[in-house]
C-alpha cells in the first residue's frame, strides 16, 4: 500500500499552497509541446513575452525549463562561467549554495561574506573588486534563509563600473518582488515555479539580457551541456519558433497553469503585489512581537516575502515548528542561520506571499503563537 501523504497548511518559503485554478491546470490533459496547429508554440511564445514583464526585462529572453530553481542557477552559471574565470560570490545567508554549484563546474570562485540579516554590503563588494576584477558576481536577491532582500541595483552599479556581469538568485523572489534588470541591473536572473509565481515545483524560467548575451555570444569553444545552455534554447526559439520553441519536451500543463498566475501578476502590478505581500509581513511581525517573538533581520532590510522569528527564550526553533505542525497542523520553515552550541536552531520561518498574505492566514498564524506562548508560560 502507497504512504499516504500529509497534508498540513503550508507556511514554508515553499513550496506553498497553490491557487486552485492552478491545481485544476497542472491536472488537465496533456498538451503536446510542438506543431503549430496544436498552439502550443504560439501560446509558449506569448507566456515567454509576458513572463518579461515579470523579470522587468526590457531587451533578452526568457525560457522556462522543466526542473527546479536549481536548474535555473546551473544553466546561469554553465552558460557564462568556466574554469578560467572567477566569480564574486556575495554570501550573506545561512549557506553555501552558490559555492556548492560552482564546485561541481569546476568554476573558481571567491566570497564576501556579509552579516546574516543584513543586505550585502556595496562598499565591501566594491572592495573586492578594486583589489581583483572578476567577470562575474552572483547575488541572491531574496535571500530566505535570513529573510533579508538584497538590493540589485547598487550591485549592478558595481558590475558595471568593473565590465561585470551580474548573475542574481532570485528563486524566492520572481513574482513576488520587483526584479530589475535594466540600467544597473541583473544581467542573468533566475527564478522557480514553487514560491511567488504559486505553482507546484517543476518549472525553472530564467531571464537573459542583452550584456549576458554579447558575453556569450564572444565566447569561441564553448562546451556547455545541451540542457544547460543558453544558445540550445535561443536556437529553437528562433529557428523552431513556429513549431518547437522549446529544445526539449516540456511540461505544458505546468506552463499553461504559470500563464494563468502570470496573469495575475501583470493584472495586479508586481509593485503592488510586492506591496501587499510586505503589509501582510508587517501585520505578521507586529503581532508576534507582542507575544515576544523577535525578528532576526535588520528591518530596513527585511524580505517582503518572509520572516525568519527567534523562539521565545528558552526554546528553540524546533520547539515552535514542532508545535505548530503536530498541534495545529500546519507548518513553518526550519531556521537555518542561527544555531545554538548544540548545533539546534534557534529561529524559524513564516513566509506571506502567495496564499499565506491573505489576511485568514495570518490571523490564523497569530492565534497559535498565542497559544504557544499561553501554554508554555511560566
């Protein structure tokens, strides 16, 4: 007999609940992905147009593989990067993801680490390149683990005061804040399907501008794998634009549930969705602040999309976790930046885009780290 799956309130970073006129598309029959007379290409083509608007790209392409984010960060850093270059990796979160990935493309790299909880810091990045100039800098944008939004565009500045190009994560962001990638902005950007966009996991759209593209097209004796490159996906959606726009086979149903949210993202205005996201964060943190829950980030800086909480003194993160999953069935994130000397960590994570902004889902948050605090007083 198949495990049947638990099925708890999602207040995680993601995957999130999803809309369910998104769960009623990812269930509709399958479309084929080519031949002009099914409209697969013409639909696919008009989703990569609007997803542009998404990106606030202006000039380059988008595609949309079928993976996870990772996916995404990979064909970035495999289409532009090789062993002979180095990139500035800015670390200002609870890991060492983009390290992890350039490790197993052989790529080099150095860190400027910044304070978890604070955005990186364009004076010590500006530094870092003043005593060595690297081709490339990679960012998170909305850097989750700490719940802190990293500014593009002093970052950008930077990259392009030194010839660099800028490679920004932003898988938790895309769709749910704004993305800039014109004057000074990103040049690569990478997104998933699973976090503000609200689907299921399995889509990877990544955006490509016009600095990313002269770079790459400069570059003689290129090997990079077919899935991963930028040039694969560019040729087909040149060459077979009327009949196999995308390289591979792809997952139409997921795409034809990414058009109805894209959609609603342009109709709403990704300013004012951001904008909504941050006043359901804020009612969130005003609240567990009075029930002496503590935000780790600095505020100034504090993601739109999610907070990252202390436990009250004398518990931990798990002991909160535990409590809102196994009591109430529902569940927030792990922390991951802030750990005791017995390695358990301190914080948790709520996040407040997508489904978990409406205001039912924060109250319904509240209600229980108020009961939290009333059963474990004293």
């Amino acid at each position: 007999m198949s495990i049947e799956m638990r099925n708890p309130i999602l207040m995680i970073p993601g995957p999130m609940d999803v809309p369910d006129e998104v769960m009623r598309r990812c269930g509709h029959q399958v479309f084929p992905h080519y031949d002009a007379a099914t409209r697969f290409p013409a639909f696919y083509n008009e989703l990569t147009e609007k997803m542009k608007k998404v990106f606030g790209l202006e000039n380059g392409d988008v595609f949309i593989p079928s993976g996870s984010g990772t996916l995404a960060v990979n064909m970035a850093l495999a289409s532009l990067c090789t062993p002979e270059d180095e990139v500035l990796v800015l670390d200002n979160g609870g890991g060492d993801y983009a390290e992890k990935n350039l490790q197993c493309l052989g790529v080099p790299y150095s860190v400027v680490k910044g304070e978890k909880g604070d955005a990186s810091d364009p004076d010590a990045v500006r530094a870092a390149m003043r005593d060595k100039r690297r081709p490339f800098i990679f960012m998170t944008h909305n850097e989750s683990s700490t719940a802190v939004l990293n500014p593009i565009p002093p970052i950008g500045e930077i990259a392009r005061e030194f010839d660099a190009l800028l490679i920004a994560d932003s898988v938790s962001g895309v769709g749910g804040v704004v993305v800039e990638m014109g004057e000074n902005g990103a040049d690569v950007v990478a997104g998933a399907s699973q976090k503000c966009l609200e689907l299921p996991p399995g889509l990877a759209p990544v955006a490509v501008g016009v600095r990313a593209w002269k770079y790459i097209n400069s570059k003689k004796n290129r090997r990079v794998p077919y899935y991963l490159d930028f040039k694969t996906w560019k040729n087909a959606a040149e060459n077979m634009h009327d009949q196999h726009p995308q390289p591979v086979t792809g997952n139409t149903v997921f795409l034809y549930a990414l058009d109805w949210s894209v959609d609603r993202i342009i109709a709403e205005g990704i300013y004012n969705r951001q904008e909504r996201f941050r006043a359901a964060g804020n009612r969130l943190r005003e609240g567990m602040a009075e029930l002496g829950f503590r935000m780790s980030a600095d505020p100034r800086h504090a993601s739109p999309l999610v907070t990252d909480f202390f436990a009250p003194k004398g518990f931990v993160g798990e002991d909160v976790r535990s409590y809102f999953l196994e009591k109430h069935d529902t569940m927030v994130g792990y922390g991951f930046a802030y750990q005791d000397d017995r390695g358990r960590s301190l914080s948790f994570r709520i996040a407040h885009f997508g489904l978990a902004a409406n205001p039912e889902r924060i109250d319904h948050m509240l209600a229980i780290a108020r009961r939290f605090v009333e059963e474990h007083a004293g």
